[in-house]
C-alpha cells in the first residue's frame, strides 16, 4: 500500500489505529505460545551443555585408562629387572656388585609398589567419573524427552494458528506501509516500550486507558476532534477518542474475519 501524502491528524491516527490493531492480534498468538519457544531454547542450550561435559567425562576416563596401562607397563617392566639383576646376582664377583644389584631390586620393588599404588587411586577415580558419567548420560536422555515434548507443544499450537498468524503478519506490513514514516518510528518506539505493546490508547472515563491519571477537560475536547497527534505526558502513549478507536478495530477486525474465512475456505478446498 502506496503512503498518502498530506495526511490528515486524523488519517494518520486512523492507519496508526489499524496497524494497532492488528498487531495486538500478533501479540495474542504469541502470548498463547507463552515461554515455550524459550523453553525449547533452554532445552536445547542444555542438551549441549550436558553432552560437552560427557564429552568431557569420557575424555578423561580414556586419559585414565591410559594412565593405568602405563602403570601396569611400568610394572612389567621393573619385573623383568628383579629378575635380570636376580640372575645377574647368581654371577657376581664380590659383595660391592651383589648389594649394587640388591639396592637395585629394592628400586624396583619400590616401583612396582608405588605403580600398584597409582593403578588404585586410577581406579577409585575412574569408578567415580564412570557413576558421573552414567548420571550425565542419564540426565540427556531426560532433557532429549523434555524437549521432544515442547516442541511437539510448540508446533502443535504453531500449526494451529500458523494461517492466521502468517495473514496477520502480511497485513501488519500492509498497514505499516500507509503509517508515515516518522510517526511508525514513534509508533515502535512507543510499542517497544510499553509492557502490553499498546502504543496508542483511547480515552476511558477521562483517562488514557489503562491509566488513573485524568487528562484535562480541554486535552480530551482536543483529542475528540481529531485534530492532531496528542500523546499522553504520563505514559507516552499516542491518545485517540474512544469512538475513533471503536469504529477502526470494528473495520480492522471485520476485514480480518473475511481474509481468515476466504483461507480457510482455499485450504478445505485444496484437502479436497
């Protein structure tokens, strides 16, 4: 839709009004969605979380048992020297040589003892990673099903409203398009701001909705007639007349019935 130039206060407040509207509609669907589409990502972040640590886990458990092949290597190894330097004590030629190849034994004994010693912590440390790693692995699964689940919540609400919501979202851009440009800024400023979207508000019982703040007689007289765009000094809200607001959402709602009962309608037709 091709923008107006020398819009009236009061065109411009009826295509800010529309495009209000609908977007209101938008924040509907979203908020029947609620924190899923978070959840899902929580979920998500969390599965690669636990999966990097059993990652992690099972690294260091290889590490481990590299280690303790090592220690048993080291153990094998100082066997074959006892019993080298036990023969070698068969052939020796003085005391000097038999204690060298005693003292030598006892270094290796002392090896293979302190080896053995190793090997257990390894183990006790590995049975301790394994009980982790269970645990972890275990904790995946849980958070896979947790996530199965959302999703399938996530895309059965999805599907449920995805024709309407892709319809409003085209229409969105339709009456963002006829909105000038400097008051669309103000408009998603004002939007983005505000906790419940509404960037314009008509006034109820001298008040700008949602507000007990009164609005002066002469302020109200103004913005009943149209005349130009009046924000509200307490909320930054943009203030329309309540029959102005009425009679737009009423056009805006019905034209959006027709174009959802026209899809509807091509859908069943395409099933068929």
């Amino acid at each position: 839709m091709a923008k107006k130039k020398n819009q009236t206060p009061e065109e411009k407040l009826r295509a800010l009004l529309a495009l209000q509207v609908i977007d209101t509609k938008i924040d509907i669907i979203n908020e029947v969605r609620g924190e899923l589409p978070l959840e899902v990502r929580d979920l998500e972040d969390d599965i690669e979380t636990v999966k990097a640590r059993t990652e992690k886990i099972e690294s260091e458990i290889h590490d481990i048992s590299i280690q303790i092949t090592d220690k048993k290597n080291t153990i094998e190894l100082a066997k074959g020297l006892i019993e080298k330097y036990k023969t070698q004590q068969e052939n020796v030629r003085n005391n000097r040589e038999y204690d060298a190849l005693s003292k030598e034994i006892e270094f290796q004994e002392l090896e293979i003892e302190l080896a053995d010693k190793r090997i257990g912590e390894f183990r006790v440390k590995a049975t301790h990673k394994d009980e982790v790693l269970e645990e972890s692995k275990a904790k995946v699964v849980l958070v896979e099903e947790a996530l199965v689940a959302k999703k399938e919540e996530l895309e059965e609400i999805t599907a449920e409203n995805a024709k309407e919501e892709s319809i409003l979202i085209e229409q969105s851009e339709k009456a963002a398009n006829a909105v000038e440009d400097r008051l669309l800024k103000a408009y998603k400023r004002i939007r983005g701001a505000a906790v419940n979207g509404l960037a314009i508000v008509a006034v109820e019982r001298g008040a700008s909705g949602g507000s007990y703040i009164q609005i002066p007689p002469q302020r109200e007289i103004d913005i009943a007639a149209r005349k130009k765009i009046i924000i509200d000094e307490h909320s930054g809200r943009i203030l329309v007349d309540p029959a102005l607001a009425e009679e737009v959402e009423t056009k805006i709602t019905k034209k959006l019935a027709r174009l959802f009962k026209a899809a509807a309608k091509a859908e069943a037709s395409e099933e068929e």
